[in-house]
C-alpha cells in the first residue's frame, strides 16, 4: 500500500476503531444483526418505525439507561433482578443480551424472533420469588410484563423524540407503540396499548403501585455509577446518565431519589448529550430505513416532559 493510499484510508480506519471503541463500551460485543428486509418474513416490517427507532445507537444507549431507572421502580420487578441477576459480576451482560432481543425482533426473520422470544420466555418461567413485602412474584406475570413493556417503550421513545436523528410525528409515535404491542403479547403481556396516549394512561396506571425499594436503590447507585474505564468515558457515561434522568418525568425522578447533584438542568444536559450523540454517530452511522432515508425533517425542541 503506498503512502498515498494509507493517508486516503486514515479516516475510514479511525471510524471503524471508533465503531468498535463505541460498541464495546456499550456492552456490544456481537456482530450487528442480520437483516431480514423481505415483508412476507420478517417479524417486524421494513419500514416499521422501530427499525428506525432502534437502528439509531446514542438514542437507545441514553434509552435504556433511562428505562433501566424507570423498571426498577416496580418493587416485584426489582426483586426479580436482584434475586436472579447477574448485574454485579456481569453488569454489561444484560445490555447484550437485551440488545440481541431487540435486534432478533426488529430486524430478523420470524423464525429468529421465535427463537428469541421463546428463549426470553422460558427464563421468565424460572424468574419467581417473594419480594421484600412478602409478596411473590413471577416473571411471567401479564402484569409485570406489561409494566416493563410500557417503561420501556416510553423511554425509547421519549429518547428518539428528544436525540433521535430524525424528528417523527405524532401519528409514527402512535405507530411505533402499536407495533411494540407484538412482541409484548407474544411474551406474554395482555393488551398492550396501541397509541402514546394509551401508554400514558397505562403508565399512570402502575403509579400506586411504585416505590424505591432497598434493591432498586442498591441497583440505582450500580448502574449511576457505571463499568466505564477511563477518564472520558466515565465523562461520556456521565452525560449519558444525566440524559436520562431528563426523560423521566418529575413525579419518577423524585420517587427514584435521585440526588440533586445528578438533575441538571435539561436545557444543558440535552444540547450536550446531543452534541456527544452526534460524534457517536459519525463513527457507528443510524440503520435508516429507506422510507426516511434522505429526509429533511427538522427536528422540534424537546425541552421537557
């Protein structure tokens, strides 16, 4: 190779070892998955919103994080972590096998979503136990299921809306919560909601039923303080943290006590969270979909919930 032609690759090599750094830090260790774009087979259509939604990388990082805080606020769910999660010794391996999940059921075949579900479905069967009230629980649970469908949704979509590379309108929101709604009832959940307004009725719902318990709390301050090494990506981690925090309403921040040093102002938490998206983007690019491919929209300013 000659020097000219090293000097013309220098940018592409130092992406694709950004690529890697990036995933790696996220906990993604595996190849991207494999992408079935054919509509008579693929679980989840080719131009769903989700493919849109969750091919956007920083968006779903910040997105996770965010519901991983807002699950744990569920006193059954949390037990269940705690009693039969590896979070501690293994904190990252959850984040893959959550993003495989995610990947099987948006990209793949709807054998390999079979597969995918099935296996979820048969570790939620030995997820059971009692919880600090004397309680039991099971992972199967319609309930439980439905709880962490609907925290998880809002927060993935709340994350898109707000850091997303593209701004979506209100009727592709209601689209990606009823396509949500399939892989929630295939694991298990009964009638899911199908529209944002729906999911927030859902969500206002669980309320009464939410507290900060000792689990939550010993889990929150794991995952706040994060697996990161380094003096910058324990800054990148840091904002993203924050990031996420912002997408929780009040009402969720207060009841997971978080501590006033962590609740930053939005209006300067998000244009840098999004300014690190940005960067991130550059080196690990968005799975587009065709239908918004070359798109123009201009993205409305999400300030608060």
């Amino acid at each position: 190779m000659s020097v000219v032609d090293w000097v013309s690759e220098a940018p592409e090599r130092l992406r694709n070892e950004m690529n890697r750094r990036i995933r790696e830090a996220a906990g993604l260790s595996q190849e991207s998955p494999v992408i079935c774009d054919d509509p008579r087979e693929a679980y989840t259509a080719p131009d769903a919103v989700a493919r849109l939604i969750h091919g956007d990388l920083p968006a779903m990082m910040i997105g996770g994080l965010a519901s991983l805080f807002f699950e744990m606020l569920n006193p059954l769910t949390m037990a269940g972590v705690a009693q039969h999660s590896r979070y501690r010794q293994d904190p990252l391996d959850r984040v893959l096998q959550t993003a495989n999940f995610i990947g099987a059921t948006t990209y793949g075949s709807k054998e390999s979503a079979a597969r995918a579900i099935a296996k979820v479905r048969a570790i939620h069967e030995r997820v059971r136990g009692v919880a600090d009230d004397g309680r039991p629980y099971q992972a199967s649970d319609p309930h439980l299921l439905s709880w962490i469908h609907c925290a998880g949704v809002a927060m993935f979509l709340a994350s898109y809306r707000t850091f997303g590379a593209v701004a979506i309108t209100d009727a592709e929101a209601d689209a990606y919560v009823m396509g949500a709604g399939r892989v929630a009832r295939d694991l298990g959940a009964i009638d899911p909601p199908a529209t944002v307004g729906e999911l927030n009725a859902a969500l206002l719902a669980f309320r009464p039923e939410l507290r900060l318990s000792a689990d939550a709390v010993a889990a929150r301050d794991f995952i706040a303080r994060g697996v990161v090494r380094g003096p910058h990506q324990r800054a990148a981690y840091q904002l993203v943290v924050a990031a996420a925090y912002s997408l929780l309403d009040p009402w969720a921040r207060e009841m997971l006590d978080v501590p006033r040093r962590r609740v930053l102002d939005p209006l300067v938490v998000r244009p840098a969270a999004k300014v690190l998206d940005a960067a991130v983007r550059l080196a690990v690019p968005p799975m587009t979909p065709p239908k918004w491919r070359g798109t123009d929209r201009r993205r409305r300013p999400q300030l608060g919930r």
